[in-house]
C-alpha cells in the first residue's frame, strides 16, 4: 500500500513538475517572441524611414528621347515647349511662328506674323515673347497650348495671343535696329528696354489700368529715356522691380543702372569680372542674376544690403565645362537651370545646393536655344545648324545636398550666409530652405533646458524618498509622482502656453528670485526645526513641512517682482535687458519648455531612481553605518555608487522623452527655427517641425522627404545614444557588481 501512494505521489510530482516545465517553455518562447517582434518593428520603422529618404540622393538623368532637323522657316530665334513635352513652338527671323510635334518635328499650325520690317532680335518672359524689329518697333505675342480631350486622349490646339493688341509699340523713336531686347512687369505695369544698332540703351516705362466698367486694361506710357553707352553690348536684363538694368560690356564689365519711373539715374556701378560675358539670365524669382563667361563658368549674383547700402555680390559659381556658354534657361517653378555652350554640351545646375545635376552632349555644335517643359521633365535644345534635340529629365529632388542640409547658404534676400529651415511662401518663385540644422539645435537646446531643471530635483527627491522619507508618506509620495506621468503631454503644453508663459513674462524678476529665495528659505527653515523641543519627531516628514514653505516663497518672489524691476530695471526688465544687454525676450522660449518638460519627465527619472536606490541591499547601509559612517555618507559613497547604473538609464530615458517630446514644444516654444542658445528665445524641435508640416507636405516631394529625414535623424540619434548609454550602464554595473 505504501508502495502505491509512493508511486502516486511520484506520478503527481512528476506531472506537476511536466506542467510547470511547459509554462516555463511556453513563457520563454512568448518572451522570445515578444523580443522579436519588436526588434522586427524597430527594423520595419527603420527601413522604412530610410525608404523614404533614399530616393532624395539619387543623382539627376538627362537623356537623348529625339533629334531631327528642319530646313525651313529661316533662322530659328526662340523656342517654347508645352507642359507634358508633346508639343514645342518655334519662331523664325522671317516672322513665322511653327507649332509642331517634338517627337517627330511634324508641324501642327503655322503662323505668318504681319509685320513691318524684320527681325532683329527676340527676348522671351516664360511664354510671352518680345520681337524686336530693324525699325525700331517691338510686338508682344504669347503662344498659348489649349488643353482638351477627344476620343480618350488629350488633344492641344496651338493658339497665338496679342496681350497689348496687334499694334506696335514703338520703343526707339528714332527707328534705328534693336539689338537686344527685355521685358519686365511689376504691379503697376510694365518695363521696355533696348539697345540699338548705333549703342543706345532705350528704356521706356508703360503704366496699366483697368476700367471698372468694362474691365479692358489700357496701356500708356508713363517714360521714356535714352542713355548713349560707348562700349559693345553683349546682354541686358531687367530686375524684376524694374529698379535696375544689369548690362554685360565688353571686357568683362557688368554695369548696374539705377532706374526710376523716369528713366536712367545719373550714376551706375561697374562691376569687373575676369572673363568676358557671353550671356546673362535672371534667375526664376528675379533676384538673382545668372552670368555666363566665356570660359564656361556660370556665375551667380544678387543685391545685398552692405554698410553703404545694397550692392551686387558674387554669391556662387558653378563651372562644369570649359567651353564659351551660349545659351542659359532657368526652370519655370524651381531655381535650377541649364546651360548650353558652343560645343554642345549642356549642363543641368541647381543654384541653392551649387550642384552640377547632368550633363550631355549629342549635338556637338553650338547651343542656340533651350526651352525647359513647365515641370521641368523635358528640355528642348537647337544648334546652330537647325537641329533640335529632346531631351527626358529625371531630376526630382535637386534641392537637397549635404551642405543644404547641414551647412550655411547664402539665399536669396539674406545678407549672409546662413543656417535657414523656410519650407514653403506664398509664391511661386520661392527658394526652399532645408538646413536641418536649427531644427537639431532646437532639439537639444529644449532637452538642455529640461534637464538642466528636471535631473536635479527629480534625483535628489529619489534620494530623499527612498531613504529619509517616513516609509508612511513614501506609500503616499511615490504613486503620486508616478501618476503625473500619466498627464497628457498636449494638457501640459496647453497650460505652458497659456498659463505659464504669461505669467514666467509678468513676473520674469520674480521668476529668478524664486532662485535665490528657495535655497535661502530651506536652510532658513532647517535651522528654525533644530531649535524644536521635539524635533526627533519629525523626522522623515520633513518634505511635509516644506510644501507650505515653498508655497509661501513662490508667493514672496512673486510680490517682489514688481519692486525689483522697478529698483533695477527701470520698471520694465525685459526692454532693460534688450536695451541695455542686447537681449531679446519672446514670451514662449527655452525658460518656459525647461520648466514645463522638466516637470512633465521628472516622474520618469524619479520613478526608476527611486526605485534603484531602495533596492539598495540594506546589509551595504547597516555595514556603513556600522563602520561610523553619517547617513549622508553612505548616501554619498555606497548607495549612489551601488544604484548608479539604474540612475544613469533613468536620466537617459528622461533625455530621450525629452528629445522626442513632441506637443509640449510645439504649444510652449512658439516654434521659431532659430540658433540661439539664449534662454529666452524659442526654438523649434526635429518632433515639432514633423508634426506641424508633414500634413501640409505634398507626398513623395522633397519637403515630404526631408521631413522623413528628419524623423529618420531623430531615430538613428535616439538609438545611437540609447545604445551608448546601454553600455555605460553595462559597464558602471559590472564595476559596482562586487559591493
């Protein structure tokens, strides 16, 4: 019998002892899993981010689609090219104008434009064309391509406009050839200028007006100027503001001419390049002045405000090929261009990232026309023997650069070079700027910030809870800090930009009384408990007494603001100090995240410093104490250095909540991307700058992708540091092990 309970006993046991051994199998594979799962997901998040950023760096194509010839006509002047590349116009020194098929060259409309004398010259403004004749005179023609669809396809019917009418508009009196030709419109109207055969500049100012009853817009001229030059011309443009004409002289000679509604000022500026210039373009916008010399360089000029006022600077230059250049177009809707020289060869630049994109060569001979398709994707080019070329584009994003990203550039309208992010304007010919890196400074300036408050309260207040706290209010302490974790971040920053960002501006000198007025009020206060008959009692309840001391010197410092501003500052401490110090002061800045994000990771950092120097074995303390050592000594030399790994993960997981915090900055920081250390200035943070833009960013487009570069350089740092410290750790556990 005895036998038999043994052997039952035995087979229970054993069957226990099976069960338990799966659950422990199946916790393990689950655990496994879990830790696979998300490795898995932290690789999926990366490689999709880098999905994401890779096609951005991805070096521009340019290739040969079609090449064909055409003999008729005459000598061919200027060139257009539709939006989708299926259709081109050309127009001819013996006044005809040819729709036609870039595919094939085939001729879908032409035109005989009637007029008076010949053909000198032609200028373009996009699709509007400036045809200047031997007699003086000039006509506006636009050619417009009428979408429509028929039969399932897209159908384009070729169309001349007369935007001023067929009548002539007689720019030289005195009827002698033009030369070369430009022409500008601003708000107002519009600017002619000319050069004649017999080396006249001709400018002449046209106003425009709208009736508001038939709504027909007139035409008159406001000026008229000529100004006699002695030099070989050999290009002019107008600014955009018609307030300068920049003319290319022989000699390398670039002259800048003030101009006014009345005409040509007295002075003008010369500017000495070392080659001669072949060809000058305004870049899209107007700002910027495009320059070609003869030795193949392109150079880049703008206006900038200097000491004197704003002069014409050298801003970039861009030096593919050795060859005269003979043609420049710059895009329709971005800031790149192409460049044609004599010996075929046409390069693709981009001016804000100074990168040279493509280049090709299948003609072989000189470059006489280039026209760029509205998106850029097909690019028109005839030689000087009437061959035309098409060309396919593949050049999505040449925006970006390493040096656009992380470096300084010179932008149009700045004064210097600088670090900019300005993703998008209200118009059409506006520079992007990506440079990422005021967004990165923002970042660990308000994690600076929030460490610099959070890290010190919230590890002393560990140290203090866990022991010198009564163990009756730590039960009550603890959950409670713990429970601040679970705040919603939007609440916080809602308050610290509605609240605490009013009130931190109200009483700014009351702000840094409170710390002097803090550590003063402590000790203060812990001098007047030794002097209580029973002062044992009290203790480990200390931090109990001190919430209505803090209450009462937050109060103090902020009734003496207004004194002291008014003793110190002249009443007012923030024009003081931007008076007197240079100091600005924007109501949402570093001070009022640092408060803010400090508060809302301090629970982090607390909890699992709390938490690390409890568990401190008590046999450690005892032995410490034992040996004669003060409480505060063996905090000092054998708890922290005993908790100091887990103290050092939790400072490091409030940094990384602090780097990736997201609405806090966004509601309290005012969101400026600015590179300004000082405390009193905003910032705009990597998480920040995601959530505010990636709604507004058109998919797939180069603002998308940086966004996802951003959020990609927010991972990798996070991951890299979160790597480091892990080894710290690592290391600071292994040399404290044996305590």
């Amino acid at each position: 019998m005895t036998c038999i309970v043994r052997t039952m006993n035995n087979r229970m046991l054993q069957h226990k002892y099976n069960q338990r051994a799966l659950k422990d199998r199946l916790a393990r594979y689950f655990v496994a899993i879990g830790g696979i799962s998300v490795i898995v997901a932290i690789l999926l998040i990366f490689f999709y981010l880098l999905q994401v950023v890779i096609p951005m760096f991805e070096s521009a194509d340019i290739a040969e689609s079609h090449a064909y010839s055409v003999t008729d006509e005459g000598k061919i002047l200027h060139i257009g090219i539709e939006e989708q590349g299926t259709m081109a116009v050309r127009f001819t020194d013996r006044g005809q104008v040819v729709f036609f098929e870039t595919d094939s060259g085939q001729i879908v409309k032409r035109y005989k434009l009637d007029l008076p004398s010949n053909i000198t010259t032609i200028s373009s403004n996009l699709d509007l064309v400036i045809i200047g004749l031997a007699n003086g005179q000039v006509m506006l023609v636009k050619y417009v391509f009428e979408p429509g669809y028929g039969e399932d396809k897209r159908i384009l019917t070729p169309l001349l406009e007369y935007p001023l009418g067929k009548a002539l508009i007689v720019l030289d009196e005195s009827a002698q050839a033009l030369v070369h030709l430009d022409l500008r419109f601003n708000q107002d109207g519009f600017g002619l200028v000319g050069t004649t055969s017999d080396k006249r500049l001709v400018f002449n100012h046209y106003l425009q007006e709208e009736s508001f009853i038939t709504e027909e817009i007139t035409t008159v001229i406001n000026s008229r100027s000529v100004h006699k030059i002695d030099e070989d011309i050999n290009s002019l443009v107008l600014s955009s503001d018609l307030n300068h004409l920049y003319v290319a002289l022989e000699g390398g000679i670039l002259r800048d001419y003030i101009l006014s509604e009345a005409g040509f000022e007295d002075n003008y500026s010369d500017y000495k390049i070392n080659e001669n210039i072949s060809n000058i373009q305004v870049l899209l916008g107007g700002s910027s002045l495009l320059i070609g010399l003869e030795n193949g360089e392109v150079q880049q000029w703008m206006s900038v405000r200097k000491q004197h006022g704003r002069e014409l600077t050298f801003i970039r230059k861009f030096h593919e090929t050795k060859e005269s250049i003979s043609e420049i177009k710059s895009e329709q809707q971005r800031k790149g261009f192409a460049v044609g020289d004599t010996n075929g060869a046409i390069t693709l630049y981009y001016s804000t990232s100074q990168r040279t994109l493509a280049t090709i060569n299948t003609a072989n001979k000189k470059i006489t026309n280039l026209a760029w398709s509205a998106r850029a994707q097909h690019l028109l080019a005839t030689d000087d023997g009437g061959k035309f070329y098409l060309y396919e584009v593949d050049n999505e994003y040449p925006e970006v650069s390493w040096d656009v990203l992380w470096g300084k550039i010179w932008y149009e309208g700045y004064d210097e070079a600088d670090y900019i992010w300005q993703s998008s304007a209200s118009t059409n010919e506006f520079e992007p700027k990506f440079s990422l890196m005021p967004l990165t400074f923002g970042t660990i300036k308000a994690a600076f910030y929030a460490m610099i408050f959070a890290v010190p309260i919230a590890i002393l207040g560990a140290m203090y809870t866990a022991q010198f706290m009564a163990p009756r209010m730590r039960q009550t302490v603890k959950p409670s800090i713990e429970i601040m974790e679970a705040l919603p971040t939007v609440i916080l920053g809602f308050l610290a930009g509605l609240w605490l960002a009013p009130y931190v501006e109200t009483h700014l000198s009351g702000v840094f009384a409170l710390l002097l007025v803090l550590p003063f009020g402590f000790i203060l206060c812990a001098w007047l408990v030794g002097y209580l008959p029973n002062n044992t009692a009290i203790e480990g309840w200390e931090a109990l007494i001190l919430m209505p001391v803090v209450i009462l010197l937050i109060w103090i410092s902020t009734a003496i603001s207004a004194p002291i501003e008014d003793l110190f500052f002249n009443g007012d401490m923030r024009t003081y100090m931007s008076d007197q110090w240079g100091i600005n002061y924007d109501q949402r800045n570093a001070l009022v995240v640092g408060l803010i994000m400090g508060f809302a990771i301090i629970p982090t950092i607390f909890s699992i410093a709390e938490d690390a120097i409890f568990s401190v074995p008590q046999h450690l303390i005892r032995g410490s104490l034992a040996l004669g050592a003060s409480r505060w000594q063996t905090m000092l030399y054998v708890v922290m250095p005993a908790a100091s790994p887990a103290i050092f993960s939790a400072v490091m997981m409030g940094f990384g909540r602090a780097v990736g915090e997201t609405m806090i900055v966004l509601m309290a920081t005012g969101n400026t991307p600015l590179m300004d250390m000082s405390i009193f200035q905003g910032m705009r943070t990597l998480a920040a700058n995601i959530a505010v833009e990636v709604p507004e960013a058109e998919v797939a487009s180069t603002h998308y992708r940086v966004l996802f570069l951003a959020a990609f350089i927010l991972f990798m740092f996070t991951f890299i540091f979160n790597t480091a410290a892990e080894m710290i750790r690592h290391r600071l556990r292994k040399k404290y092990s044996g305590l």
